[in-house]
C-alpha cells in the first residue's frame, strides 16, 4: 500500500509541479516580448517621432507621423462603419431574436466571423473594394478594419443587452413605451459601459491588424489624408521597416512597435476594469 | 386544456400569430421599422460569411480552372514560367500549426490548472490577465520579436538540437540543418506563444464552473489533485477542452504576420523543420502585391479560399463543441 501512495503523490507532485512550470512559462513569453519592446522601443521615442513624416529608405532623421495619423484615420473610419452595424445587429440578437432558431444561427456565424484569419477578411475587402474600384486606397483599409471589428462588437452588444434584467424592460413597456424607444432609452442605456467595451475592444483588436491592410490601405511614404489613396499606417510601416536592412528604420520600427503596443495594452486593461466596475454582482 | 396548450405550441394558429404583429404594427410603426432595420442588418453580418466565399470562388476561379485538381497536389509555384500549386503551403501551414498545438495544449492544460485548482485566490487574477494580455499583444509584433530577438537567441540552441535530435535515426531528420534561428520550427514556437491564451482562458472557464460536488467527493475519496482534475475535472469538461483547441487551432492556422516574419518564405519543401518554409498565409502576405499576371494574383486568391475552407471547417467543429457545453450548463443553472 505505501508504495501506491507514494508514488500517487509522486506523480501528484510532478504534475502539479509541471502546471506552475507552465503558468511561468506563459508568463515568461508576456515579460520578455514586454521588456525587448521596451528596452528598444523607448531609446527611440523623441519628439520627431510625432512631427517628421517616414524617413526614405537608408536616410537618417525623420519620424512617424504620416503612419500615426493614417491608422488614426483607417481607424476613425472602420468605427464609424463598424459600430452602427455592430451594435443594431447586436440588438436584434438580444432583442428581437433572443429564442429564436434565427438569431442562434447568426450569433454561430457571427462568432465564426469573430475568428477569421484577417488575411482572408484583407482578400475579400480586396475583391469586392479594391479590384472593382480599381486601386489601394484608404477607403478600403478603412473598410477591411471594420469587417474585423463588427463581430466584436455584434457580440458584446449581445451579450451586455442580454445581461439587462427584463423587469427593466417589463416596467418601461408596462408604462406605454414603444418598444424602440425602450430599447433606445433603457437597455442601450443600461449597458452603455458594457457596449463601450466591446468597442474599446474592438479598438485594440483592429489597431494592430496588419495583414489585412497589406493589399487595401497599402502604404504610403508621403503624408496624405486623402480617402481614395494609399495611405501610410502604423502596422505596414512597422513590418516594412523591421524587415528592411537600414538601421534607421529599424530603430523606428521598434519605436513605432512601443506606440502601437502601450496603446493596445492599455486599452485593453482600461477596458477589462470598465467591465469589472460595470458588471452586475 | 393540456390538448389545446400543445396545439398551440407545436403548430401555431394563424389567428394567434396575426394577431400579435398586427397589434404591434397598429400601435407603432416605429417598432416595426426598428426590428426590421436591425433584423436587416444583423442579417448582413450573418451572410458576409457566404460572400466571402462566393468572393474567394469567384477571384480564385481562374486558377482552379486553369490548374484543376493539380492546384492542390503540385508544389511547383513558379510566377515567371506561370506554374502555380498550393501544396508546399498547405502543408507548411498543417506543420508549423501542428508543432504550435503540441506546444499549446499542455501548456494551456497547465495554466489552466493552475489557476483554476492551484493558485492562492489573491493570484488568480493577475495570472489571468497577465495571460490575457498575451493575446492582446498584436502579431505584427510576435513577428518583430521573433525575427530580431527570438530567433538570433534560437539560432545558438540550434546546433544542440542538431547534434542531439538530429542525431536519433528515423525523427532525426525533422532536427537537420543550418543554424539560421528562423524556420519552421521557429514559426511553430512563436505560434505556439501565440494560442497559448486563447485555448488557457476557455480552459480555464470550464475548469472553474466545474460543481464543487464532484471534486470534493473525488476529494473525499482520497484522491489527489492531479487526479481529480485527470480523472473528474478533465472528463467532465472534455467537450469544451476540445473546443478551446480547436478554436486555438483554427487561429494558428490563419495568423498571418508572425508567420511571415519567421518562417523563411522558402517555397521549397523540406524534411527538415530547422529549414525555411512557407505558409498559406505568409505567401499571400508576401506576394499579393507584387502579383503582376492575373493568373498568379488568381492563385493567391485561390490559396486564400482553401485557408478560409480549412480555418471555416475547424472553427465551426470548435464552436459547436462550445455550444454544447453552454446548452449543458444553461441547463443546470
């Protein structure tokens, strides 16, 4: 019988022993990509970064610029594409079609479209925007974001709705409310912190996406805010630089990395505590 | 009244239908239009799906029509003599996933049960997030990571691996080649990083929901933790450990940047996984736009179209062994 036990808890011990090892191990990768974006993105950082436009290739000096304002533009524009579809398809799903076989399917479809590979969402903008209009433009990158962001937002939209109480909703209809203006003025209100979220989200998923700008914003080495144009964004200007040979745009890649990435961090921390003082206990 | 209860359940009667959405429509036309708008445009979002196919099938048609069947089973891809197969990426997409889950699943296994069964309440969360922010890191910068850090310190074990592993007769051969530090192998690892948080959080999820019940009696009956969670907590949510792999999968399969960064884009098939190679995704990013023929542009198309197949078909195994777990405990709650 001892040796049984013994070697039960042997085993025991070595497993458990291997689950830490593991948790360690996960964290280690987060620390170390962590601390290489740090360390060789914040050397890089100066005030050109901001003011001076990407630099030609093998040149010194130069910044930024044109790439920030053009992902803040493609991202201006997939938000105002995105969030109206996403949230109105987020509402039928909790509202109307809550029980129904429908609703069920397109919740499945929408959750498929949520884990698409974004080049395959980068082809399709590319067939039905880019070929028949017959260039890159910004207008198509724009669009390539939002198709990624809408899933995002269809689904917290569903979800925050679904978690609103129906007495909620009983107490407005009972009072004569029509049922729009009860969506409109009590669930959406209700879970506005939580539909904020899900964009927010949305934002630091969509914000680093590259691939599928790769054929639809292009890039641009020039400052351009000109929608029906290549436009210059940070993602393609960072995988252009860090494969390129010259030093100076290297260095800039790192920089440019350590903007995207403390953006996305702390979007998506500042999110999840949103959601952590929002959520019903 | 039971009779007239399920009639009605089973087979609406036109009266009791009309009824309602008539009254509705009478009172507020503005609640009709709202249900249609929105049902509309939820609709659309449903649908993309099928245009993205239909879009894909329809760009990538020249191709499988010009190379048929050959598409899939040739691996010459040769722009300037016009000669396309997709085999030499289908494949480095199948490997470089494959070595990525067998690096994710017991890793993810292993997070999971630590923070589901072994971590002091204080540190559940910051482990979580800690992991949860892994998958927030954008894969632009996996790749830039992985070319210019990972992959220089990479290529230093290299030689160990060679002279060790590449030593064993039969598997050692996957374990030959040059000390470059990118590759397959590389690829598969970064990958790996890469899904870890995706298939930990859903383990995770499914481990802490796991009824007291069930652990306590195994508990009772002496059982140690290891084997409470291999013998009570693993069966009872295998449904949903499978489809937190699947779904992990499925995006291995289609991550794009990472890849593209490390894997080499050699388009050369090679037993070895310390050699270069291609993915799917990774030559698609690379060459669409320098993709001058309509037949070569075609062809990526058409690679495109059986990425989507592959990641549609494992995503959709995925999501509905998760529905299943949801239906169970919606049932239970």
């Amino acid at each position: 019988m001892i040796p049984l036990r013994a070697k039960r808890r042997a085993i025991n011990a070595f497993n458990l022993g291997m689950a830490v090892l593991t948790t360690a191990f996960g964290v280690f990768w987060l620390g170390w990509i962590l601390w290489t974006t740090l360390s060789h993105g914040i050397g890089a950082i100066h005030p050109a970064l901001f003011t001076q436009d990407t630099p030609p290739p093998g040149s010194e000096g130069g910044g930024l610029r044109n790439a920030f304002v053009g992902s803040l533009i493609l991202l201006g524009l997939a938000l105002a594409i995105g969030v109206p579809v996403g949230v109105l398809a987020g509402t039928w799903l909790a509202e109307f079609a809550a029980r129904r076989k429908l609703g069920g399917v397109v919740r499945f479809l929408n959750d498929i479209l949520l884990s698409a590979p974004s080049i395959v969402i980068g082809l399709f903008t590319y067939a039905i925007v880019v070929d028949p209009s017959g260039h890159f433009s910004a207008f198509s990158g724009g669009v390539a974001l939002a198709l990624i962001l809408i899933p995002v937002v269809v689904r917290t939209t569903d979800e925050m709705l679904r978690l609103i109480p129906v007495a909620l909703r009983e107490a407005a209809i009972a009072l004569g409310t029509p049922y729009w203006k009860m969506v409109l003025r009590i669930t959406w209100k209700a879970a506005a912190s939580g539909i904020l979220t899900g964009v927010l989200l949305g934002i630091a998923r969509i914000s680093g996406e590259t691939a599928p700008l790769l054929f639809t914003a292009l890039n641009n080495q020039f400052w351009s805010t000109d929608l029906s144009h290549p436009i210059a964004n940070l993602p393609v200007v960072i995988f252009q630089f860090a494969m390129s040979p010259y030093e100076n745009w290297q260095k800039m890649a790192w920089a440019g990395a350590f903007v995207a990435m403390a953006f996305i961090l702390l979007l998506s921390v500042f999110s999840r505590l949103i959601l952590k003082r929002g959520a019903p206990k | 009244m039971k009779a007239a209860s399920s009639a009605i359940a089973g087979q609406p009667s036109v009266m009791h239908n009309g009824n309602r959405s008539a009254g509705k429509k009478v009172r507020f036309p503005a609640d009709f239009l709202f249900r249609k708008l929105t049902g509309f445009i939820a609709l659309l979002v449903a649908i993309t799906l099928l245009a993205i196919l239909v879009a894909l099938i329809r760009e990538g048609s020249q191709a499988l029509h010009v190379f048929g069947w050959r598409f899939f089973t040739t691996s010459a891809w040769d722009p300037v003599a016009n000669q396309f197969g997709a085999l030499v990426f289908i494949v480095g997409t199948l490997i470089s996933s494959a070595i990525a889950m067998l690096i994710a699943i017991p890793v993810s296994f292993g997070i999971a049960l630590f923070i589901s069964e072994l971590a002091p309440r204080w540190m559940r969360g910051p482990v979580s997030t800690a992991v949860e922010l892994l998958a927030a890191v954008p894969s632009i910068i996996y790749g830039m990571w992985g070319l210019l850090v990972f992959a220089p310190w990479f290529s230093r074990i290299e030689p160990w691996i060679n002279d060790h592993i590449g030593a064993i007769p039969g598997l050692g051969v996957l374990f030959r080649g040059p000390p470059m530090g990118i590759g397959m192998l590389t690829a598969g690892i970064v990958l790996g990083i890469m899904v870890i948080p995706f298939i930990a959080a859903i383990m995770r999820d499914v481990f802490l929901v796991t009824p007291p019940a069930l652990k306590e009696s195994a508990y009772a009956l002496g059982a140690t933790t290891w084997e409470v969670a291999r013998h009570v907590i693993l069966p009872y949510t295998r449904t949903a450990v499978t489809g937190g792999i699947f779904l992990g999968l499925g995006r291995a399969l289609g991550e794009t940047m990472a890849v593209t960064f490390i894997i080499g884009n050699s388009n050369n098939l090679s037993a070895s996984l310390l050699m270069p190679g291609s993915s799917i995704a990774s030559v698609i990013a690379n060459e669409f736009t320098e993709a001058t023929t309509d037949l070569y542009r075609s062809s990526l198309l058409a690679l495109g179209l059986i990425l989507f197949l592959i990641t549609f078909v494992v995503l959709v195994f995925a999501k509905l062994l998760l529905l299943r777990l949801e239906r169970g405990t919606g049932k239970k709650a």
